[in-house]
C-alpha cells in the first residue's frame, strides 16, 4: 500500500550540492515501492550566500538555495479490483474500475470542488499496468476524505483516426459509469468565458445515506391497462403560469402530478433526462430573438447520471441531491399511482462524428463504443455524427449495466428506447468470434446489418430484472431500417406504432382509402403484431414530440420552422394534416369549430383502439407550437406547458379528454389482451351488419360487447357530408348518446350529472326511437345500449 500527495506542502532549503542527488532521490520514489509512502519533490533555485547544509550523512556548500515541496499524503492506495466498473463506494474505501482495451496508460484524475471550478486537477494517480490493470479493466482502490471530490480519467494511446483511436493525454474524461455528472449547476447558462463545454467530473460517492424510499415497490401495471403521457421535464412546469415553486425541475412536476391524476394518466414517458448538454449548438437566433439550444435532450453524455440541471439543487452536494430529486419525482408519481417510463437515447451520444468533442467515451475507447469503418470514419445510422456499438459484448454490458441500475436503484418501470433500430444492427468488428467465441460458418455480416437475434436485445430480453419491465422500442432508425411489427421483440418488446400514427391521420382527415386500415388500428393492428404478440404490443400514437402537436394538426397544412433558424428546411415535411380549410390560427368561428371536432375524433380514435393510447404532453388542452413540427431547439413558450391556458374556459377540451379517458378504463372491451373477434367487435356502416371498406368509404362503425357497460356502438363520419345511420336492433334496448363530438362542450360528453342532459337526449328521441342517428360530417359518436323502460 502507498500514499499519494495531496495540496498540502512543507518546505526547506537545501544546498545546491545536494540537488542531483535529490533529483534522483525523488525519481526512485515517483518509481515507488508499494509498500512504502508516495513523496511528491518539487525543487526551484535562487541565489543566497554560502552556506553549510546537511541532510543525512551528505554535506555540500549552498551557493544556489533549492525549495522542496514535500506533499502530505491524503489517499492511501492499493491495488483495487477490475469489477464492478465505475466508482464504488465501499465500507474503507471507493474503488476505481474502468475498460479501456487500446489505452496505453492511465491516470486517474480528483479534484476537490474548489479545484474543480479553477480547472485545476487535485490529484493525479498513475496506474501501473502490471498492478492495476487485469485484463483490459484499469483499476485502483482508494482509502481517504472523498467528501465533495470527483474524479475523470487521462488516457494515453495512439491519436490515430485513421485506425479509430481518439486518445489524447491532455484531456480528462468522464468515466461512462458515473453516477452524476457535474459541470455547470444551471440550465442554459454558458460557462466562465462564455464557455458551453467546460470541463465535466464524476461525483465520488462516499458512505451515502440511504434514501428514504417509504417502502416504494413497482406498480407492475399490466401493459394493456397503461395510458402514457409523453412529458417534458423542464417543459411541463417551466412557464411563468405553473405557478410553481421550482419551475423547470424534477421537484416542479411533483408539485403537478396531481394534473396527470384527474386527466386519468397511469404512466408517464420522460423525454430524456440522462445527463445531456443544452448547450451543444448555443447560438443566437435572430428569427427568434433568443439563443437556440438542445432542449429535447436527445444527445447524452453519460447514460447513469440523471440531467442535473434538471434539479433545484444543481450541483449542490455534487449532485448527491440532483439524483435524490429524481428519485422523489419517481416516488411520488408511485404514490399517485402513476408509472415512470424513461426516454433513453442508446443509439448515439453528443461526442458526434470525427469533428465532435472528446468528451467521454471516445477518448476511453473510441473504436469500442462507436461503430466506426475500417479506415476509422464513423457510420451515422442516428444522423446525429455516430452511431454507438450496441453489439460489441462491452456496450451491450455497459447498456444492461445501465439500465439495470435505473430499474434496481432509481425504480423506473420501463424504457422508451429512442432510434431502437440501430441496437437490432451489427457491431464493428462484428463476427462469430468476437461475440460468440467461435467462428460461424457462413456468416458473412458486415457492420451495421441487421440482426434477427441482436445480442443487446436478447440479453435485455431475458435479464432476469429487465424482462420485468416495460420496454418500448422506436423501431426505425435514420439509417433507413424501419421495423415496426418486425422488431425483435421476445414476446415482451412493444412499439411505437408509426403506421398507426400515418393511418389515424389519414382517416380522420378524409382520405379516401384508409377505411379498412383504419379499422385494422381500431382492433390493435393484428396484421403487426399476430404471431406471438398482442394488441398491447402497439403503442398508439397520433402526435409526439416530434412533429405536430394535435391542435397544429388540426390547423396547418405545412410546417412553419422559420423560428428554428434553418429557413424552413428541418422537420417532417409530410405530416398527414389538414387545416379545415384556412391557414394558421387567425380563422373563421366556422373552421374553429370543425378544428376543435376534428381534435375530439382524433382522441376518441386513440381512446377506442387496442392497444397502449399515448399522449404528448399539452395535447389534453391543445397546445399549440405555432405549426413548427421541431422546436428541438427552443427554451421558450414553443415548449412549455402553458397552465393559464388550460385553466381557460376555452380548455373544454381537457374535460373531454379526462372524461373519455375514464370512460376507456372503466371499459372491459377496451384494453383487451387479446385481439378482438366475431363474438365481442361486429362492423356496420350506415345499415347494420354491412361495412363499407370501399376506396371511397370514409365511414367505419363498429359495436363492441363489453362485460361492464353493455354493449358500445362506436363509429366515425370523415366524409364532408352528413348521414343519418341506422343502428343495429336490440329488442328490449335502445341506443342512448353518450359522446357526441360535433356537439359543443359540455354536450360532446353526456355525463349523469350534467345540467340539461336529459333534454339534450330528448332532442334526438324520434331518431333514436327509429333506431337512427343523425352524424355530422366530422364526427364521432359513442352510444350505449340501455334497457327500455318502455318497451
């Protein structure tokens, strides 16, 4: 065991006689004995009268005076162990462990706080490649104060591009397996001398307290019962109108969940809150007067740590209390009854392609955690500069690692895996060997193919703690690999539902053509997902954070990204919507009115599907973002919930979403386990039993028998013209309107206690003693099929 130096010296003056031989004094004990204590020498020269010195038995004349720096030793240091990677606190002691195949040296770097914010390193302790090392695994244990200390590596090897190698001795990096990350304590604010990529550490943990979990255990609701909510962090309580007292922060959506409660929400999908920097293109927006910054957040720098300005605390307690609020967020959600389902970006990170920064894992090991060619180029099946090695038995390690942590430490329930494609794709380097020990004959894939049985998702399939929780794959990538119903899935993987989006669009809209598909999505797409998957397999969407929201679905034809400052030229340009027949927000009462209807089909479409319905967030009162389908970049109202606006009386449309939502999850037949058959769904059109899957049918209805309310009649007019319709006779029933959406509010939704409903239903008896109903072009009803007193 040996000591390293610490900031704190002693010095003495010393003959010049005597420096050589203290020179290489201090030479054999920089070569140290591990038995022994570490001194640290530093020695300076400067002129003085003769005089006699002596140290131990050597006497010299001073005519130059040498200053020698003897450092106390702070750390007591030992071999350490090669797992488990990371830093890890232990009973004496924090262990250091970290992979690096191609590293030629190692160094592991701490810094107190006051060091750390002066860009000065505290420490530097080598590691010796015949002690600590094993394998390709650096290593070193550690005995001493570790209170508000962090740490980062300096790699030494070759700065080779060509052959993949990014190794820099000048810089110090991230460990991937940091806990929390600290650099700048506040969201958007730039760095001493305008700097947006200042330094970054790693918090050293140290006999942490525990935190106060209340006995908090895992909802484990089943997938079909889940509605999702799509949320922004910062977003959702940012806005001046929140009212809250952290705006912005994990604390702020606290202070909110009682919001998703009354909207009916089960599950909440946070947008991503790994560490990410906001900063990554800061840049002042003349179109929009104000500086363009990431804001998604989909551009991770360390996968473990939570976005610490996401915290009121910021980089308090170096960011001790950042993972705490986190973890309070997903407790009192928990509490609420309410799952927490995280947004994680594994398919590329911020270090983007070869003129990106050096942050973390490329200077680790560039050529394992990136899917670079043989000449050293990066391949971009993210679009965003790299693409991350999934399959390499490392990075699949390091993801599991990951998200097993996120599962056992922070509770989370499940993972939204953004750009999932790219995991199903082969790594560098990839063959028979490096993955299965053995070469396989005939195997002839080249990087980036797809797999049919990726090892990433067969090890996250069949993890004995992930297969546990719900696991959500985006099944494309910008690389051209578009999987949705073919992902691999192991019976347990579900998926964003693209083609249910692009078909529900459609239809609503008035296209011809998309009724039977439509109907398809009404039952769960069992063209998708039959074969071993179920109807909860297909996470229904109709607007996501990427694109429109659903009130600019509804209002314009083209997106309007000026405010993006790309002159138009991101986002979607095909977003399947429809205007209602003008331009923008400044319309007639007329075109209002159809926009709000057309909202109501949209979320009535969502709500009587099979499947998992997932909204985004602002949607229940119809935000808007003012046609802009990419506001990534945008730290401002294009962004935030705006609570004034759904307090409005205008907001009838969050009552129509709570209320139908309710109406889902009271409902035995919507939600099924199972896709529905002839004995629960039977199709009509406008006559009983006789469904119209024409090219030019805009017309689909269907009823459903359920066990709690009856038997349902549910349909949808998307033509420009009124029907009247006939519906399916039950002797001793009669049909009685419950939601009608080309009514206004509150008569689109006839709840028991609401004042005149019963002359609202009178209003349509001679229709519904006939056995019709009068439909509106735009519109969709519910209706249930009640006793008949008078019959």
């Amino acid at each position: 065991m040996y000591s390293l130096s610490p900031p704190h010296t002693t010095t003495t003056s010393i003959s010049h006689s005597t420096t050589h031989a203290l020179i290489n004094k201090t030479k054999l004990l920089e070569l140290h004995n591990h038995n022994h204590s570490r001194i640290s020498i530093t020695i300076s020269s400067k002129s003085n009268s003769n005089k006699t010195f002596a140290i131990g038995n050597r006497v010299g004349v001073e005519t130059e005076i040498a200053v020698v720096e003897i450092h106390k030793p702070q750390f007591e240091v030992s071999r350490g162990f090669p797992s488990p990677f990371g830093a890890t606190a232990q009973e004496d002691g924090v262990n250091f462990a970290i992979y690096s195949l191609n590293a030629h040296s190692a160094t592991l770097c701490l810094f107190t706080l006051s060091d750390f914010k002066n860009n000065k390193v505290t420490e530097y302790i080598a590691l010796d490649p015949l002690v600590n090392k094993t394998g390709c695994v650096w290593h070193v244990f550690l005995k001493g104060d570790f209170k508000d200390m962090l740490y980062g590596y300096k790699f030494d090897g070759k700065f080779s591009p060509q052959q993949g190698h990014y190794y820099d001795s000048s810089r110090v990096l991230l460990d991937p397996y940091a806990k929390a990350v600290i650099s700048r304590g506040e969201f958007g604010a730039v760095g001493l001398d305008g700097n947006c990529w200042p330094q970054m550490a790693g918090m050293v943990p140290f006999d942490p307290e525990e935190f106060d979990w209340e006995g908090d255990l895992p909802l484990k609701y089943p997938q079909k019962d889940l509605i999702i909510y799509e949320m922004h962090v910062r977003g959702f309580t940012k806005h001046e109108s929140s009212k809250t007292e952290f705006p912005g922060t994990y604390l702020g959506v606290v202070e909110k969940l009682d919001h998703l409660k009354e909207l009916g929400v089960n599950c909440i999908e946070l947008m991503p809150c790994n560490e990410f920097n906001e900063l990554e293109y800061y840049s002042y927006n003349a179109v929009q007067g104000d500086y363009r910054v990431n804001f998604w957040g989909y551009s991770t720098i360390n996968y473990f740590s939570p976005m610490i300005r996401y915290s009121s605390a910021g980089t308090q307690n170096c960011g001790r209390d950042g993972i705490n609020e986190i973890k309070f967020l997903i407790k009192e959600a928990h509490k609420r009854g309410i799952e927490v389902i995280m947004d994680v970006v594994f398919n590329h990170t911020a270090e983007g392609n070869e003129k990106g920064p050096i942050i973390s894992f490329r200077g680790v090991d560039n050529g394992v955690y990136y899917m670079v060619a043989p000449k050293g180029e990066f391949y971009n099946y993210s679009g965003c500069g790299n693409t991350f090695n999934c399959n390499h038995p490392v990075v699949r390690k390091f993801i599991v690692d990951c998200l097993r942590y996120w599962v056992a430490e922070m509770h989370v329930d499940g993972f939204r895996f953004d750009l999932a494609s790219i995991m199903t794709r082969g790594s560098s380097l990839w063959n028979g060997v490096n993955v299965f020990g053995t070469p396989i004959e005939g195997d002839m894939l080249t990087i980036g193919t797809p797999l049919s049985s990726p090892p990433l998702i067969d090890m996250i399939s069949n993890d004995p703690i992930l297969r546990g929780v719900k696991l959500i794959a985006e099944a494309w990538d910008a690389g051209g690999l578009y999987q949705v119903g073919i992902f691999p899935h192991w019976g347990i993987w579900s998926e964003w539902n693209g083609k249910y989006r692009d078909t529900v669009r459609q239809f609503i809209k008035g296209t011809d053509g998309f009724a039977g598909a439509f109907a398809e999505c009404v039952c769960g797409s069992p063209s998708l997902y039959q074969g071993g998957r179920k109807p909860w397999n297909s996470i229904n969407l109709v607007c996501a954070h990427d694109g429109f929201t659903l009130a600019d679905l509804v209002t314009y034809n083209s997106k309007h990204n000026l405010p993006n400052g790309e002159d138009n030229n991101d986002g979607e340009n095909h977003n399947n919507s429809w205007n209602c027949g003008e331009e923008g927000e400044f319309v007639s009462a007329s075109v209002k009115k159809l926009r709000k209807r057309q909202m109501r089909n949209f979320f009535l479409s969502l709500m009587v599907s099979q499947g998992v319905p997932m909204i985004h967030m602002g949607d229940e009162y119809g935000h808007t973002k003012g046609g802009n389908n990419n506001t990534y970049c945008h730290d401002n109202y294009l962004n935030y919930f705006q609570w004034d606006k759904k307090e409005e009386s205008s907001s009838d449309f969050f009552r129509f979403c709570s209320l139908l939502i309710k109406f889902r999850q009271e409902c035995e037949s919507l939600g099924l386990d199972d896709f529905p058959t002839s004995e629960r769904l039977q199709w009509h059109g406008l006559f009983p039993v006789t469904p119209d899957w024409s090219e030019t049918s805009r017309f689909v209805a269907f009823t459903l028998v359920d066990s709690v309310k009856g038997e349902i009649y549910i349909a949808f007019n998307t033509s420009h013209l009124p029907f009247t319709v006939t519906l399916p006779e039950r002797p001793g029933y009669r049909w009685e309107p419950l939601i009608d959406t080309s009514k206004s509010a509150p008569y689109d939704f006839l709840t028991p206690d609401l004042p005149g409903r019963d002359i609202a239903i009178q209003q349509y008896a001679h229709f519904l003693d006939a056995n019709m109903y009068p439909m509106l072009s735009y519109s969709s009803i519910i209706l249930l099929c009640t006793p008949d007193v008078n019959a």
